[in-house]
C-alpha cells in the first residue's frame, strides 16, 4: 500500500466530541492475506448478506481500472475502515461513486469515515467528478448524519436494483 494521506480524525459522535485519532488513509494496491483478513472482519459489519470475498476476487477489485480501495490504519498499523471510490466515464462526464464504506465497530466516533470521504472526494475531484454519489440505509443513523455533514444532500431520485437469477 502507498500512503496517500496522513490526517488526524475529528470526532463524529457525542461520546467522542472531544477525540482524536491519528489514521493514515492509504490506497490498497496488493491483495495480501492481511488484507482479505482485515476485509472479512470489517465487511459483515457493513452487510450481513455480502458474500465472503476471496483473494482472486480482491486481486480483480484492486487491479480494476475504475475502482480504488481505500483503507484507514490507526496509529498502530491496525487497518480499522475502507471504502470503495469508483470512477468512470459516461457521454454526461465524469461520474463518481463511493460504496462500500465501513468503519471498525471499535474504532467509530473517532473521524475515521470523515477521512475517508474525504479522501475519496479529493480523489473524484482530482479525476474530474464534478459530483459523488452514494447511497446509504436510513437505518444507519450516524452514517447519514456524517454524509449530509460532509456536504451530501439527499437526491430526489428512484434508486432500482435488478438481480440476476439465483
């Protein structure tokens, strides 16, 4: 992984108005073991339904032309959160995506998701996005509130999945 940013996190919640924690927000550019480790713990905590991802799988994500794997590690090199930036090119322009963002349970509250946002907006702005899109349960309260924090505004818009045949 190649270091992209260093920042100290704000706080984000009332229990942890006052804190602090030092996160190096990273590109994952190698699919590792430690990784996929990391992944398997921090997933099931976004999604109770994703499937188990596998280091073939990883490799394809991080070699991907159009996405870029975010990772926060905490001062002591314990990866804590990721998010997934996808970028891409349609007739309208730049479009911009981020999915996938989750943060350690333990480590919540302390500006890790903040940096990580971040991040990836500087990244989408920097490719050309004019706008980022994402979208989130309301059921994930904090998430919201740190989204429209962030500048995100709701879309009045039809959000329609198609899944493939089982």
């Amino acid at each position: 992984m190649v270091p992209t940013e260093s920042t100290p996190a704000d706080g984000e919640g009332p229990a942890c108005a006052n804190s602090r924690m030092a996160v190096a927000i990273t590109e994952a550019t190698e699919a590792t073991t430690d990784l996929l480790a990391a992944l398997h713990r921090l997933v099931p905590q976004l999604s109770s339904s994703a499937t188990s991802l596998s280091l073939s799988d990883l490799q394809e994500l991080l070699r991907s032309g159009a996405s870029t794997l975010l990772v926060a590690h905490n001062a002591s090199g314990q990866l804590v959160g990721s998010l997934t930036l996808a970028v891409f090119r349609v007739p309208t322009g730049v479009r911009a995506w981020i999915e996938d963002v989750v943060v350690d349970d333990d480590a919540r509250g302390a500006g890790i998701g903040a940096a990580l946002v971040g991040a990836a907006l500087d990244r989408a702005t920097a490719a050309g996005a004019r706008s980022v899109d994402l979208t989130s349960r309301p059921s994930r309260q904090a998430a919201n509130r740190l989204y429209r924090r962030l500048g995100f505004e709701p879309r009045q818009t039809n959000v329609y999945r198609w899944s493939a045949p089982a």
